[in-house]
C-alpha cells in the first residue's frame, strides 16, 4: 500500500491539535478544548494506532489546511498571543516597587496573633444578650446598611466593613481602647436569606470584622459564637 492510501486525512494537522491542545491544558487553566478540536485529536490518535503507517499521517498533516470557522481561529491565535506575551508581562509586574499601602505579610502576622485571643471571645447567645444590655458595651454590626436596615438585633449600631479606618471608628468607639464591643455576622443566623445570607465559612463577616478592630487598638472585642433564628424572640430582631 502506498503511502498516504486508505487512510482518511484528519480534520486538522495534528501539530496543529496537539499544540491547541497542550496550549489549553496549561497555558489556559480552565479553558476547555471545543468540540470540534476534540474531535480533531480523536481522528488523529485512532489513524496514529490503527493501521495507517506513521509517514502517511505526517504527510497528511503536512498537507492538512485550517478548515477552521474564522472564530476558531481567532481563539487560536489569540490564546497563541496571549501565551507569547505572558512572560513580559509578568517581568513588568515583578520589576514594580511594592505599594507600602498594603502589607500582606502584616495582615498575616495579625491573623495569627488574633486567633489564640478570638478562641477565648467568643459568646454563647444568652450571655452575649446580657453584656449588650450594658450601656458601656457597643453592640456593632459591621454588614451592609442595607442588610441592617432590613433587619438587625435590637440596640446595634450600623458601621459597614468597607468603611471601617481609624477616624470613622473613633467617632463610633470612642476614645476608650478598652471599652467592650459585641460583633455578629450573617453566619450567626440559621435563616439563610435576606438580610443575612450565608457567607463562605472562612470568609465570614464575623472573622473579618474581629480582626479590623484589633487591627485598629479595639482589643476588647467579644463575637457570637451561637447560631440563632432572627424569628425567635429572644433575638429581639427589628426592622431600621
């Protein structure tokens, strides 16, 4: 048998495949092949084992065009671009001074520092009502005024996440470092909806709002650790 004879030309070239393929499964995390690339690699892995000999499919592939849709190509050559340019661009994102605003390494020294003292603050629901009926105790919500205008405990004071910095905290604290402040956070609900959707556990609003505030010389910070129902009446929940 000649070579070349009998044996179907795959769709596509299969350096052509191959390299689409490998720049999708590494150079793209998360982009999978379309359809009819699959289909191109599939061609060419079953005439590579069957019976069509190894010089007649690298004549196929040399003589192969791109009987490609013109948006196929251009993902293609996009990706092919995209791929090229990374390493440059990744040299002008390294060779960038450091912005002395933000200090990642910082926060993570605070996080550590603050879970030994969070692990020894946190309430079961009946004594956390008992210290919130004190008038020198701050009942904070740190969520959304939306969400706190929608429903919130009776006796809390609104003052979003976002907005926490050292003036807007004075002005609600105090001047007094060691006045004790009482946190809760969607996650301290079992309801599930508006206005206290759950949040993903490592990410609640609890976790983050303890942090700030110590961050910011608040040390005295005691949150919920219960899960309660804004529908009970011990919760003593109200509408802004």
């Amino acid at each position: 048998m000649r070579p070349g004879q009998g044996c179907r030309q795959p769709m596509f070239g299969g350096v052509f495949v191959h390299a689409l393929h490998a720049l999708c499964t590494k150079q793209t995390v998360g982009h999978a092949i379309p359809p009819v690339y699959a289909q191109g690699v599939r061609r060419t892995r079953a005439q590579v084992n069957g019976s069509c000999p190894r010089h007649a499919i690298r004549r196929s592939v040399a003589d192969a065009d791109w009987r490609v849709r013109p948006m196929q190509r251009r993902l293609f050559l996009t990706t092919l671009g995209a791929t090229a340019a990374a390493p440059a661009l990744a040299q002008q994102t390294l060779s960038k001074e450091p912005n002395p605003q933000i200090d990642y390494g910082g926060f993570e020294r605070l996080t550590g520092d603050v879970r030994q003292l969070r692990a020894r603050r946190l309430l079961p629901f009946a004594r956390f009502k008992e210290l919130a009926a004190s008038d020198d105790t701050l009942l904070l919500d740190a969520r959304s005024e939306t969400a706190f205008r929608e429903g919130h405990i009776r006796g809390a004071v609104n003052l979003p996440l976002p907005d926490f910095n050292a003036e807007s905290l004075d002005d609600l604290v105090g001047r007094d470092r060691t006045r004790m402040i009482l946190i809760y956070c969607n996650n301290n609900f079992s309801n599930r909806r508006r206005p206290v959707p759950i949040k993903a556990a490592p990410l609640a609003l609890n976790i983050q709002t303890f942090i700030n505030l110590v961050g910011y010389g608040y040390a005295n910070v005691w949150a919920l650790a219960d899960v309660i129902d804004f529908n009970d009446p011990k919760v003593d929940w109200v509408r802004a």
